[in-house]
C-alpha cells in the first residue's frame, strides 16, 4: 500500500486549532522581535544612543517569553495535540531563540564600547547589513511555513521548508563573507573592537539558524502525519 500525506491540520480538534493559532500570534511577536533588531541596527549605524531602542526590543522579548510560557503551560498539562505534544513543545523551545539572540545581540552593541569607526566600517564597508536583511527573510520564511500549517498539504509545506533552509544559507554565506571583510579589510581597527564584531556577527548566525530549526521540528510533525 502506498503511504500518503495527510495535512497536520486532521490531528488536531477544534481547541488544539485554536492553541496553534495562539502559536502563529506567538511567532508574530517573536517577529516583532527581529523587525525591532533590525531598527536597531540602523540606529547603531548613524552613532544614536541606543538604549531607548534596546529597551524596546528586551520589552517585546519578555512579552514574548510571557507567550511562551503560557503556551507550554497549555500543552504540557492539556489533552492538546496528544502524540505531538512533545513536538509543539520543542517547536516553542527552538522559536523562543529566535527573540532571544535578537536581544543578547542588540545589548552586545547598547553595552559594549565598540568604537564610531569599528561601527562605521561595519555599516559602509562590508556586507552586514545584507546579513541582518538575510536573517530576517529567514525568519520571515518560517512564519510562511507555520500559516501554511494550519491549511495546506504536507507536499506544499515541504516545498516551503526548503526555502527557509535556502534563505538560512543565504544568510550563512553573507556571514562569512561579513566575516572575511572584517578580517581583511579592518585590520586598521582596534583589535577588541574587532572581536566583539566578530561575536556579535556568530551570534547573529543564530537567529536564522533557529528559524530554521524551528522548521526542522515542522518536518518531524509531517513525518508523524503518515498513514
């Protein structure tokens, strides 16, 4: 007999669809989250004090933290989602990143002493602001595929998954090759200020490499949905 896919959407009842759409409303925030990152950084780049746009981002990340908390909670002690439910939680763990190195990031820069000529080389001579636009149309890519959860065929929602994985490699090739402008090119600059842009650059990484894993668990749902 031929195994046949079946949309994730037949698993679940009509309280569990409302606990996924409260999981969209989740991603929205963390998304805020980014979208906020990436403000941020066009504020680094014009030398402004950065606190008020910091507090912005850890505000929206804690509410965001709060959502997620509240979700998991309404998973791990419902009847939601039954043989998945250990899924869902893991696809919360791997999404609530995605916030979370968008502020450890934005606090590295509000907090770190990082030089007006290390940020402008930064901003005008290499590819980082290709790579903050990079790791935003990952993030961006997984909120596609999480909408499409809710009603398209496992087909489809592969097809999708695989452009996440496609923007998320993006994402790593204008990271290295950030990274080699840096090392190349910035040799005039202060040799901490270069470490911590370094750090800073990895730690970025991660953002699209949790959007990503985030889809990878989306793959583990569709799997689950043979039969």
């Amino acid at each position: 007999m031929v195994n046949r896919l079946v949309s994730v959407k037949s698993l679940i009842g009509g309280g569990e669809k409302e606990l996924l759409e409260g999981v969209c409303n989740y991603y929205a925030k963390l998304r805020e989250t980014v979208v906020l990152f990436k403000e941020f950084m066009v504020h680094a780049s014009s030398f402004e004090d950065l606190q008020a746009y910091y507090d912005k981002i850890n505000k929206t990340e804690t509410e965001a933290d709060e959502m997620h908390e509240k979700l998991a909670e309404t998973i791990a002690s419902g009847s939601f989602f039954s043989y998945i439910r250990d899924d869902f939680l893991d696809l919360l763990e791997k999404m609530d990143f995605i916030a979370d190195y968008s502020k450890d990031v934005a606090k590295m820069f509000n907090e770190y002493n990082v030089s007006r000529d290390a940020l402008n080389f930064l901003f005008k001579e290499t590819l980082f602001n290709d790579f903050v636009n990079a790791i935003l149309d990952t993030v961006d890519s997984f909120g596609i595929v999480l909408t499409m959860l809710k009603k398209s065929p496992p087909r489809e929602l592969l097809l999708k998954i695989k452009d996440v994985e496609a923007k998320e490699e993006k994402a790593d090739f204008v990271k290295d090759k950030t990274l080699i402008e840096l090392h190349n090119k910035g040799k005039h600059l202060d040799v901490l200020d270069i470490i911590t842009l370094r750090e800073a650059i990895n730690l970025m990484d991660n953002i699209a490499d949790s959007a990503e894993d985030s889809s990878d668990i989306i793959i583990r749902l569709i799997a689950k949905g043979y039969k």
